[in-house]
C-alpha cells in the first residue's frame, strides 16, 4: 500500500477528519509536516475539508529559526492558505519554569495552537506524527519504565488529530524528493545526547534488525493497550465519589483489585493535589497499604502522604494551621467556610422522647432560656475537654477525635458548638452529655449540619 493510500486509510479508520473540518496544520517545516500538508491540501476536495491553514512556532534556539519562520509565510501566500506564527526565547522560558527544553516546547506549541483554534474557528488540529514517531515514543518510554508512556499516542485525541500514524520515516522522505516537496533538516536531530535521538538512530535499528516490522507490531501493541486503559478508565469513574474527596476512604477500597487501587490513588492524587508520582512510589504506597497500621512516606519536597486509621491524605508545609469563630443565634444558620459547612439551629416544641430520631447531621438539647443569648461555633483549642453522651466524666478532646479515628490534619477543621464554655456538640461525630432531653422537656434546640456541595476544602 503506498502512503497516500496509507493516509486515506487512516482517516477513514479512525474517522479522522470529517466534511466541512477547519483544519489547522501544526508546522515545522520539517520532512514530516511538510508531506502532512502536501497530503491534506491534495485530498482537500476528496475528504471535503472547509479551510486549511498552518501554525509555526518559532522557538529561537536554532539559527535558521527566523529563516524557517519567512519560509512558512511564502509558502502559505503561494498556495493560497492562511499562516499563524509566533515567537518566544525557548531556553529562557525553560529556565524560568524550571522544564526540559523538549517539555517547555511542547508546552508554548500546544498553548499556541490551542489558541488559534479558539480563536480563529478551527476545530482540528493535525499534527504529523507517524508510524516511526509512535515505535520511538514507545520505546523511550519503555526505557524510562513508563507503564502510561507506554501505550504511546493516539490517532485521535480529542481534536488533535494523526493521519500519517500507519506512515514510517522512510516512506515520509522517499515520498516527500519523489513530489520534490521542500523541507527543513532539523540538525539537533543528529545530537545523540539527547535521548529520543539517541532511540531513533542507534536503537531501534538493532530492534529491527531482529524484527523488521517492528513499528507494526509496536502499533498493535499500543492498540490493545488503549483498549485495555479505556476499560480501566471507565471502570474507575464508578469510584469517583471516593477521588474527588480530599480523604480516601481506604475501607471502600479494601474489596478491590489492585488494578483498580492503584489507579484510584494516582488520579486521586492528580485531581485533588496536583500530585503526579513516579512508578516505584506508587507500588511502595501499595505494599504500604498490606500493613495495618499507620504511615507516611514523603512524595516530593513540601508534600508528606500520610495513613491514618481508615483514610490517606496529603500534608503540605505549605498548609497554615487555621483558627475560627462565629456565633450561631436559634433559629438562623451560618456558613463556616473553613469546613464547607452550613449549620442551622432550630427551636422546637417538643412531647414524645420516643420519636426523637438523631443523625449523624442533626442532634437535639434540651432548651433553656439562657440560650437567647446565642452559641459559639469553633474550631479546638488546647485544653478543651468534653463529656460523651451517657458519660459523666470529662475526656481530653483529643483523645475523643483519636477515638472517633479523625486524622490530625482534618481536627483543626471539624466545628465544636458551644454554650457557655461547654461542648455541646462535636459537629457531624459526637454530642455531649450536657441538656439531655427528658420527658417533662416542653421545648428542644436541634442543630443541622449540611455540606456545601463544590466548595473547595
């Protein structure tokens, strides 16, 4: 099969492009990006795409750069297409984000690109990855112990799109002097200190050597592994209740494969604090788990994973120990910010101690006139001690939230409501001893907790 024939397969297998696209080129000016646009503006009419253009990004680290940057403009003026380029000092922006050179690039591209989509009404974005591109992205990451690298890219990733993935390198140029297509040879593609380098021009010709359809095969493999992600995707979005809070619930996952915990604790991690860990922390977090007791490991400067009783969370050196206060009146409510939390007070008239029903988000006192004067909500102080309910002699605070096994970083959070000094209430955990409800009771002060729903903790 020859390569246009290859490129028509592809877009047509992975639904690529569709009538009426905008389709927008990522340039280089390169073999590659070159034949992508030769391709696209051939089979314009056939695929029945709308408008077609390039972007170019100029990163200022090679001397023909600026050259490269002229070439796209009088390439797009001569074949009727519109042309974006920008330009920006690479080697500084790296050094400022503390990011490799190849990270920082791709990063200004792709922002780039995504701008001119949202911008100029582009829907698709075509980038000129191919066949030999997926083998070294594979194999690099292979190298790099990458499980996620591994499966290598897409055909199809939201709207980036791939047509030349069933193309090697060798049919790319053999394809481009044949059409007498002009390019740009990038020259750092040669340095082999740099490793995808290192990968294309020494090791995986050895790898072909022993299988010579080695991208094929690299192809398929990454194939079934995107099948099999895309389960495993799915399959976790059942949980996303347990990851999307900033304690994992550790019980709820004692049940599971450790397929499925392992991938909850990564994207729980990723999605609550930005937190990406390397291969080997996450299966040392595993073998952690094996062990009933508590622990903690540190995951990167400033950032301490810590189990305690039945939950994992994250503690920062960067998290400030908080302190608060409100008054609460009967019969209104307050929104205590630092908890998420609304609580409400509520004067009832009261007859039947048998229909009492208590919650975990709503407990009632006995009420007294004194009341009036209001109630303080706050967070624990040193020395605050409390009396259970049914008890008559006082515990240490703290030893009440290691009873009720409230991790050390959520204690300073958790409200206390007080009246005259006493703890009536350990909100959503515990109420005390004090105003019992009795039968000759006339009238009850209840207290209901709800949770804001969003807001950030």
């Amino acid at each position: 099969m020859n390569l246009e024939k290859k490129f028509l397969k592809a877009t047509s297998d992975f639904n690529l492009i569709s009538p009426g696209d905008n389709l927008l080129i990522a340039f280089s000016t390169g073999v590659d990006s070159s034949v992508l646009l030769h391709l696209v503006l051939k089979f314009k009419k056939y695929l029945n795409i709308k408008e077609i253009a390039v972007a170019y990004f100029n990163h200022s680290i090679r001397k023909q750069s600026d050259e490269e940057e002229l070439f796209v403009k009088e390439l797009s003026k001569n074949l009727g297409i519109k042309a974006f380029t920008k330009k920006k000092d690479l080697l500084s922006y790296a050094k400022e984000n503390k990011l490799s050179i190849e990270e920082a690039g791709r990063n200004l591209r792709y922002k780039f690109f995504t701008e001119i989509l949202h911008k100029k009404g582009f829907n698709k974005l075509a980038t000129a990855h191919h066949l030999s591109d997926l083998a070294e992205t594979m194999v690099l990451w292979f190298i790099q112990g990458s499980k996620n690298g591994l499966k290598g890219f897409k055909p199809k990733e939201g709207n980036i799109i791939r047509p030349m993935v069933y193309i090697t390198k060798d049919e790319i140029y053999e394809y481009a002097y044949k059409n007498k297509i002009r390019f740009f040879e990038d020259i750092t593609n040669k340095d082999e200190t740099i490793l995808r380098n290192k990968v294309r021009r020494s090791i995986i010709p050895l790898l072909k050597e022993i299988n010579p359809s080695l991208e094929n095969s690299l192809f398929n493999l990454s194939s079934f592994l995107n099948i099999d992600e895309r389960f495993f995707d799915n399959l976790i979005k059942e949980y996303e209740s347990l990851y999307k809070s900033k304690f994992l619930n550790l019980k709820k996952l004692s049940d599971l494969d450790k397929a499925i915990i392992y991938r909850i604790i990564d994207k729980w991690l990723l999605e609550n604090y930005s937190i990406k860990i390397s291969y080997k922390q996450l299966f040392e977090v595993l073998k952690l788990l094996e062990k009933n007791k508590n622990w903690q490991i540190e995951l990167k400067k400033g950032f301490i994973l810590k189990k305690e009783y039945d939950f994992l969370y994250i503690e920062s050196n960067y998290n400030k120990p908080i302190s608060y206060e409100y008054k609460l009146y009967p019969n209104s409510e307050i929104y205590i910010k630092e908890a998420n939390l609304i609580i409400t007070s509520t004067i009832e008239n009261f007859s039947n101690v048998d229909k009492l029903k208590y919650a975990k988000n709503k407990v009632c006192f006995e009420y007294i006139p004194q009341m009036e004067e209001g109630f303080i909500v706050r967070n624990r102080k040193n020395g605050d001690r409390f009396i259970p309910f049914g008890k008559s002699s006082e515990k240490k605070l703290k030893d009440v939230f290691i009873n009720l096994k409230i991790p050390k970083s959520e204690r300073d959070k958790v409200p206390l409501i007080l009246f005259q000094d006493k703890i009536l209430w350990i909100v959503g955990f515990y109420r005390s001893a004090f105003y019992p409800i009795k039968e000759s009771s006339k009238k009850i002060i209840c207290f209901t907790l709800k949770e804001v729903k969003g807001a950030n903790n």
